[in-house]
C-alpha cells in the first residue's frame, strides 16, 4: 500500500443483559446468537490469519475530502453480517499489482459522506479547536440483517467494476495513483476461502457460490445451516408468553379515548404496510439531473424490505448509470454510477457519480433528491407499476 500499517488492537466486548429479562426470552436469544453468522471483533484474530489486509479504503472519489482507512478492527467492531476480501488487477502508481479491498456488508460504500475529522487540532496558537476542521469521506452505517450473500456478492461486483479511485492517499499521506482496472476477484468471505472468481464466473455458474468454495461443507454449514430447530424451539418455549401478549393487547371499547383512537389509525396504516409487498412492485422513475438532463426515466426495483438497485439511461448518451437502495423504515439512501464517456459535455465526461435521500410516503410513492459529485441538484419521483 506505500505506507506503514498502524497497529489493531483489540477491543472487548462486554455483553450487558438488562436483569429484567425472562428467562425464556434469554435462552432464546442465546439460540438465535449461536446461529448468527455475523462477525465481531471476537473473530479479528482469524481474519488476520485469513490474509485480510490490516487496512483498507474504498474505491471512491477523494478530491473533496481526506479518505478514511478502514482497520480490520473497525470493519468487525459494527458486526457486519458479510465481511469480503477483493483482488483487482491494477497498476499502482506506475507498477502492475493485485490489490486488495475489504467490503463489508454494514456498509453503503457506493454512498460515501463527508465528516469531520475527528481529533483535529488548532493551526493558529491559542485556539483549542481547529476553525479550519479537516473533513474525510466515510461509509455510512446500514442494516445487512436481510441481505443475502448473493446480494452482497452482486453489490460488490457493481462497485468493483464502476468505481475508480480518485485523489486518493495512503495514511502516510502518499499518493494511490491507480488506472488500468481488471476484472475483480472474490477471494474470500468471512473466513471461507473461495477459488478467485469473477463476475463472468459468477453468472457462467448460475450464481451459485458454494461452487468455487473450497470447503463446501464449511460454506453450507456457515452460510445455508437451516435455523427450523430453533425455530421450533423458540415456538415452545415462548408460546405463554404470546398467550399473554395476546391477551394484553384485547382493550374494551368502551374505555376508547381520542388518543387510543388516533392509535387505531396508526394501527390501520401499519397494517397497509404490511400487506404492501414492495420486493413484489416495479418502480417506473422520473428524475431530473441539474445541467446534466431535464428527464431522465429509470426504474427501481427491491430484492428485500431494506435495499434494492436503481437504474436510468441518460438520453443524450444512452449511458446506463446503476446504483443501490437502502432503506431503513420508509426513509433511506441512494446512490449512483455512470460509466465514463467522452460524448458526455464538461465535467460529466468522466467518474460520474450521485447520492442523496429519499422517503416512500403513505401511498407507497418515493421522493428522492441530493447532488452528484460537481454539487448538481438531483430529484426524482417513483410510482409503482404493478
């Protein structure tokens, strides 16, 4: 990487149990946990055998802040469901190498955010702060309990081979010149080694990844164990429980008050949401990109309740540009990517990328509006279709 690695150390982590909890809930939870194939600091030990750089950044675009560098113990400390390991062929400041990127699934890497860095001090004497505070681009933080491990594979391989480095340094503030991207290679995920494969093999193999593991055993028995046993468990143990929730949630009519009404219609549109299955609509968008294109249509599609994939074809150069959807609620993150292409006009020639925000409101409609990279507004609207 051209720079020395800081030293990881290790953090404990201490569980605290509230000790008003049920014995039964305990136990089920303790079930739930021995089953759970997310990775915590706990494991930080293994990863460092597995060959995991001690460090790592995303690929991104830098030019307007530092770039954050990831150590392994802050990869494991957010307990991400899907730790990666990538090798791209590159060349690196002017040599041909391998490099390796850690992807974690915890993560929205295609929408990286500015910060204030942390621990910046004063340039001027007798200032305790520093006015001029230094800014870095982080991942934000989103929730991989739904997200498969083909989601996460295919999320991946589309970051992979959109997104270039730019403006990049290592932490000893060298400069990562990279060009001439190959194709990337999965190499691992978690601590399961895999036969390096590609994109191309991925979809040659009709996705299925346990065919390049190299112990699939261990890959079954990590990534698809079946959880019915503990399911049925958890049933018997706590159907008294679901007895008595039940009973408590019976409320006489008679004693209804405004507030209890006001409830019942929150209740009402809980129950619209549920049986609202958005993984089963196709969202038709419309949006509009400041300087760039007045209209633009695309769709939105979602492959669970917390994220799914974004496209649009911008008219003037008939660019596909694709990016992801996370949702937490009815409130989330977008982002995209657009392929280089000099037919494109200015600044929006190359490394071309958006993010912003969005909200589905009670219709089922989704707003959405931020900036690309050149601080162009963005906003767009999505109906379902089907």
């Amino acid at each position: 990487m051209g720079g020395k690695l800081q030293r990881l150390q290790s953090v404990d982590l201490k569980t605290q149990f509230n000790k008003k909890i049920s014995i039964s809930l305990f136990f089920i939870f303790s079930l739930l946990q021995s089953n759970s194939i997310a990775v915590g600091t706990g494991d930080i030990l293994k990863y460092m055998d597995a060959n995991y750089p001690r460090q790592s950044i995303y690929k991104a675009n830098y030019k307007m802040a530092k770039a954050k560098w990831y150590s392994l113990n802050d990869h494991l400390s957010i307990n991400p469901k899907f730790l990666m390991l990538v090798e791209q062929p590159l060349r690196l400041n002017g040599e041909e190498t391998k490099y390796k990127f850690i992807y974690n699934s915890g993560h929205n890497f295609f929408s990286l955010v500015r910060k204030d860095e942390k621990g910046g001090r004063s340039t001027i004497p007798g200032l305790p702060i520093n006015i001029f505070q230094k800014k870095i681009m982080e991942a934000p933080k989103i929730d991989d309990e739904d997200m498969t491990i083909n989601q996460f594979v295919e999320k991946v391989f589309d970051h992979c081979r959109f997104t270039n480095m730019i403006s990049a340094k290592d932490p000893d503030k060298n400069s990562l010149n990279m060009s001439n991207y190959g194709s990337c290679y999965v190499t691992q995920i978690n601590t399961i080694k895999f036969k390096s494969f590609t994109e191309e093999d991925y979809k040659k193999n009709n996705k299925e990844i346990s065919k390049f593991a190299i112990n699939k055993d261990q890959f079954n028995k990590i990534f698809f164990s079946t959880k019915k046993e503990i399911k049925d468990k958890v049933t018997n143990i706590n159907n008294d429980l679901i007895s008595k929730q039940l009973k408590n949630s019976v409320v006489d009519k008679k004693e209804k008050t405004a507030d209890t009404k006001k409830e019942k219609i929150v209740d009402t549109q809980k129950e619209k949401n549920e049986i609202f299955d958005i993984t089963k609509k196709d969202y038709l968008l419309a949006l509009s990109w400041n300087r760039l294109d007045d209209l633009i249509v695309g769709k939105i599609n979602f492959e669970n309740k917390s994220s799914g994939k974004i496209n649009i074809k911008l008219n003037k150069s008939g660019d596909i540009c694709i990016g992801l959807v996370a949702l937490t609620s009815s409130i989330g993150t977008w982002s995209l990517t657009c392929p280089n292409n000099d037919k494109r006009f200015g600044v929006f020639k190359k490394n071309l990328s958006a993010s912003g925000t969005l909200l589905i409101n009670k219709d089922f409609e989704i707003l959405g509006n931020g900036k690309d990279i050149f601080n162009n507004r963005i906003n767009f609207a999505a109906n379902f279709i089907n």
